[in-house]
C-alpha cells in the first residue's frame, strides 16, 4: 500500500519551500495528476507539529472560486514528516468513507508531494477545546452532545465494512481488549472535534465535524476508545494556566463514562496513559531553546502532577 515517500528524508532538515501568505502553489488531484488547481494561499500558521493555512483556488470543472484547508507536515522544529503526510491521506480517506453519514469529515481534494501539502475542503469549525476556553458555559451545554456522537463513530469503527478491511492496514496486536479487529485512528482525539460556525457567525452544536484522523490501523475497539477517553481527561491541559493548575475534570470525566463504559478496558487506558505521559514529559516542540525550557519547567512543575491525577481516577472508577 505504501509507496517510498520520502523527498525530504525521514524527519529531515532539508530545505524545502513553506507556504507562505501571498504565494500560490499548485496542487493535483488525488485522481488525476492532469487535473490541478493553483492555489492562493490566504492565511498561514505553524502549529508544533504542522504548518497550516487557508488558500483560494478555482474549481476545474466548475470554474467557481473555492475555499481550502491548507496542511503542510513540517513541524515548529523546522523538521519534515513525509510520513505524516501519507498518513493524512490513508485517514482522511477511510474516515470519510466511514463516517460522513454521523459527522463532517472535511473531504481530502488535493496534494502536493514536493511540498508534503494535504489540501482539504474548507469547514469554519470551533474545536472543543477551543470553546471550553472561549464559552464555557456553551461547553458544558453542548458536551454531551460531542460525547454522544464520538460514541457512534466509535461503534462504526468496531464493525468496519468489508472493502476497508481489505485495504492492508497494519495490525496492531494488543494484549488487552476484545479480539475482533476495529479500524483505529492515530489522530481520534476528542480536540479533533468541533461545531461548524455558520455565516451569522453563531455556532451549529447540531453539526459536528472531525477531521485529523491520520494513521489507519486496525486493533481492539478498546483502543480508539481510550485514546479518546484519555483526551477528554486532557481538555485542561496547556493554557490558561489557571486551568491547567486545575488538572483533569473530574466530574466531565465521569460524564463521559457512562456511554463510554461498554468499549472500556483499564488496561487500554492504562497503554494510553503511559503513551500520553511519555509524549507529553519527553516530546518539546518550539522554535528555539527558550521556548522548550519554558514548556518544559511547565511540565515538571505541573504537568506530571496532571497526568498522576488523571491516572488515579481511571485506575478507581475503569474496570
């Protein structure tokens, strides 16, 4: 399934070009390589791990100008991920196929391989995470919802169709969990989840897009739902520091529970808590020296506290 893509070398150095504002790149079909657009990137910025953007291009066949979701897989560090770049394309793909009946899934249209670039369609989405900073009390009101909804995917994910578990995915064999083989995301992460903000500028909390699913694989259903559990546990974490301090939210943690308990395992929250843990204590990204000593005090002081909280109250309350 996987062809060598690796213009840059594996989280390389190489120099290659940024999309910048003002600039335009071309982009192909994932179809046809004939068909192309050139787009006109509008906005840009560096995430820690991926450099983002939105850019204007016109429709081949239509000829109407269109809005995209520009995703280049360089990170703060300066470093190129091919890799991600393939994965981005393999869990777009299959996530749309699955789950655009539940939940926007933002279609994969276009690529460029030069540039590792993923361009998606266009969705004006407020992430959970972004609302409990910004309204928390539409939060709490709408949380639920969320919840209740990630439940469905999760279920589609148990019993996966046919044609996808004949795409060749990886197999992650785990000693925990049921023994059927679910379709897992690496990205699926209560965060990857948002309300569609509409033209009055108010949001829909009955339109729920997820979008950053990256690597497919297959494993136990317990799995995906660890990863996801894990993530609402982590909604507090990073800014403001205020919330942070808090540490987990307990109470939102027992919310979630409840529709969660039939795909739980201890252990597999147990696996992600370690994963999220090492990730999280080990793994800083920023653009100099500065910026990673800060995050990492931040950590130390903290963040580990956080994560013995978060995994105190999964080892009481998860069977």
């Amino acid at each position: 399934m996987h062809e060598d893509l690796h213009p840059h070398g594996e989280g390389s150095d190489s120099v290659a070009q940024l999309i910048e504002t003002g600039r335009e790149y071309p982009a192909e079909s994932l179809q046809t390589a004939s068909n192309q657009i050139r787009l006109r990137c509008t906005s840009v910025y560096q995430r820690n791990w991926t450099r983002v953007g939105v850019g204007m291009a016109r429709e081949p066949d239509s000829g109407e100008s269109s809005r995209f979701f520009l995703k280049q897989n360089i990170g703060k560090n300066g470093l190129w991920h091919d890799n991600h770049w393939e994965y981005e394309q393999a869990g777009a793909i299959i996530a749309h196929k699955l789950f655009s009946h539940l939940v926007r899934v933002p279609a994969l249209r276009y690529k460029n391989k030069s540039l590792l670039l993923n361009v998606f369609d266009y969705i004006d989405v407020v992430t959970v995470d972004e609302q409990l900073r910004s309204d928390p009390v539409c939060f709490d009101g709408s949380i639920a919802s969320v919840i209740g909804k990630m439940v469905q995917v999760l279920e589609v994910m148990r019993q996966p169709p046919a044609e996808v578990l004949e795409k060749n995915l990886p197999v992650k064999h785990r000693s925990y969990g049921s023994p059927g083989k679910a379709v897992c995301f690496k990205g699926f992460d209560i965060r990857n989840a948002g309300f569609i903000r509409m033209d009055d500028g108010r949001l829909n909390t009955d339109d729920l897009a997820v979008f950053d699913f990256v690597r497919p694989y297959l494993a136990p259903i317990e799995e995906a739902a660890a990863k996801l559990f894990v993530s609402i546990g982590l909604l507090n974490w990073g800014k403001p520091l205020s919330r942070f301090m808090q540490g987990p939210d307990l109470m939102l943690l027992e919310k979630a529970l409840l529709p969660m308990a039939p795909y739980m395992d201890k252990n597999a929250v147990q696996a992600e808590l370690k994963l999220q843990s090492t990730f999280r204590t080990h793994e800083f990204q920023g653009a100099g020296r500065l910026e990673r000593a800060i995050k990492r005090l931040g950590v130390d002081a903290l963040g580990k506290r956080y994560l013995r909280k978060l995994a105190r109250w999964c080892d009481r309350h998860i069977n």
